[in-house]
C-alpha cells in the first residue's frame, strides 16, 4: 500500500518500517464463511525480517480506528485481529494468517 496510498508517511516504507501493508477481500461467493455473496475487507500489516516498531503498530492501530478498516498484524510471528465481529468471525473460522491467500 505504500507505492499506492499517498496517505501513508515516509518512514511506512518496507525498508524503513519492515512492515508490508497491503490490502485484502475475500467474497465469500457460495456463504462457506458468510451470508452468500458478502464481502469483507481488510488491511494486513506483516513483519519483514524483524519485530514490529511499536510506533509503527500504534499508527496502523490509529488508521485502524480513525478509518474504520478491519486489521490483520502480526506481531513477533504471531497474528491479531482488529475490527468488526464479522471480521473476527471470518478469521476465527477460516484460521486466517499472514500466508492465507484469499
């Protein structure tokens, strides 16, 4: 998201931050997950390389917030969801992580 969202500050960037931010949905087209024909969306922040800055964490906590996404973030390898219930359903249900292409 940083080479396309201007929002998102200088020191966001992969190099800078070690963090990859990207954007995520999945529709659920047959209602596995959800009522059929929903979407959700969502933002995923992984850790490249090392643990996460907290100053980048509360950022992406406060975009969260203030922008009312849903967040996926990892934090020393370990995934974590912010957001609506329905979000929370989803990755509970289908054990959504880092590596989960959807």
């Amino acid at each position: 998201m940083w080479l396309t969202n201007q929002q998102i500050p200088l020191w966001m960037k992969p190099e800078k931050s070690k963090v990859i931010v990207y954007e995520r949905a999945y529709e659920d087209v047959d209602g596995t997950y959800m009522e059929p024909g929903w979407k959700i969306n969502w933002v995923s922040m992984v850790e490249c390389g090392k643990d996460v800055d907290p100053t980048v964490l509360n950022w992406m906590f406060q975009q969260a917030r203030n922008n009312e996404f849903n967040l996926h973030y990892q934090v020393k390898k370990t995934d974590y969801y912010m957001g609506s219930q329905e979000f929370h359903d989803f990755a509970k249900a289908t054990g959504l992580r880092s590596n989960t292409a959807t």
